[in-house]
C-alpha cells in the first residue's frame, strides 16, 4: 500500500513542539504534527468553577477552535453563529477529560488550569494534536506554582494519535486529512506514560470493523503514543520532565 505522503503504515508524521510560542500564558507550545499545527497555551487562574469550590481541589477547563484558515475551504467563526458547534464542544471536553486524567486536583488546589487549543492549520488530527501540545503546555504552567516538597499535580505523561483503516483496508498510524476523509475506520487513541488507555474513539464509517482490526489498530495507537511521550519527555528537557509524578 502507498499512503498520501509514503510514509510505512506504522510511521507518524514528523512532529515537533516549541515551547513557550506565547508571552503571557504559564505554559505555551506549538504543535506540529505533518502539516497540522496548533497553539496550545495553559493559563493559571486562583480560582475554581462553583462546583469546586471548598473542595479543596482544582480544575482543568479546555477550549478549541479551528481559526477560519485553518482550512482549504474557510470555516466561519462559530461566534458569527453565536454558539459552538457539536464537534467543537465534545473536542473540548475530550481535551479536558484526558488531562484531567494524570493531574491529582487535590494537589493542584483550588487553582483553574485554562487550557486553549487554536488550530492555526488543519490537515488531520487535530483534536490528538491538541492533547499532546497542551500536555507539555500544562506541565510548564504547573511548574509555575510549584513549591519544592509538595506532591506535582501532573502524575503522569500523556499523549494522543489518531489510527485508521486505510481505503485498502489497511491499518495505519496517524491519518493525514486525505487518509482521514477516506479511512473506512476511524479512531482516536489516548494514553498515559504508564501504558495505560485513557480514551478509544473509534467509528466504523466505510464499514464494521473486526476484532483483528481493532487490535491492531490499539497497537499502532500505542507505538505512536509512546514515541510522542518519549518526545515530550525530550521537549521538557532535565529542568522538568523529572516534574511529572512527583511527590515531594
């Protein structure tokens, strides 16, 4: 099988992350996966939504947009319409549900972490993109307010990739937009550096998929989260990646 850009069925796109793309926010990365790119910034706020407040504990709040050229085609702003799309709203709380995943909210404290995603190009991948850039941008902000012997809110690494059935009816790692428009199979795959699954989206849109498949397609997911976490563990460098999963 010959994919989109030649890449080998188990290859990702190249990806690279630049830290503190932003001024004013605790945490800032750009996150380029091929030819997807997205702003991933962490902003810290001394307070807490309702529902938190005297718990103790704090909150991990996202936000995502796809910018209008983004896109071959222009996407009007969501805010012309004056309200978020479907897929806007459940890429969110997905953004939010993963992280939240590997933070400990009671040592975070009565703190919100604001993270926003901001798709300046889309070509695939999108939403797992913002996962992974927002992660390294949420360690960063953490380590704004990080005081030496207390536990670090971040326990774990994480990371995410999209996986797919291809139009040949082979699995492959990382979709572009032309194999994700075409894919018979759809997934979403997040983890945690413990090897642990933190989320499965998969669709079967061309088709029901089998079991075979799905393991396979879980493998790839795997393969590609792990190099992504060894990456971001590089990204972080010595001066923080020795943060996550702290205690003490």
């Amino acid at each position: 099988m010959s994919r989109w850009d030649r890449r080998a069925a188990d290859a990702m796109r190249p990806c690279r992350m630049t830290r503190h793309f932003q001024r004013y926010p605790a945490g800032s990365v750009l996150i380029e996966m091929g030819a997807t790119k997205v702003i991933c910034a962490a902003t810290v706020e001394e307070r807490v939504p309702f529902f938190q407040r005297g718990t103790g504990e704090g909150w991990i709040a996202a936000e995502y947009a796809l910018l209008p050229s983004a896109t071959a085609v222009r996407t009007q702003r969501e805010a012309v319409h004056g309200r978020q799309t479907g897929r806007t709203q459940e890429i969110e709380r997905l953004i939010g549900r993963s992280l939240r995943s590997v933070v400990d909210l009671a040592a975070l404290g009565e703190r919100t972490i604001h993270i926003d995603c901001d798709v300046i190009q889309a070509d695939g991948g999108t939403r797992t993109a913002s996962i992974t850039g927002a992660f390294v941008a949420l360690v960063e902000a953490c380590s704004t307010f990080y005081e030496k012997g207390n536990i670090f809110p971040v326990k774990d690494f994480l990371a995410a990739i999209s996986v797919g059935v291809s139009e040949e009816g082979e699995p492959i790692l990382d979709l572009c937009y032309e194999e994700d428009a075409h894919a018979i199979v759809d997934m979403n795959v997040v983890m945690s550096g413990a090897g642990k699954f933190v989320e499965i989206q998969g669709t079967g849109e061309g088709r029901p998929f089998s079991h075979s498949e799905l393991t396979s397609l879980l493998a790839l997911g795997e393969k590609g989260c792990t190099e992504l976490i060894s990456y971001e563990k590089d990204v972080l460098g010595s001066t923080l990646d020795w943060l996550v999963g702290r205690e003490g």
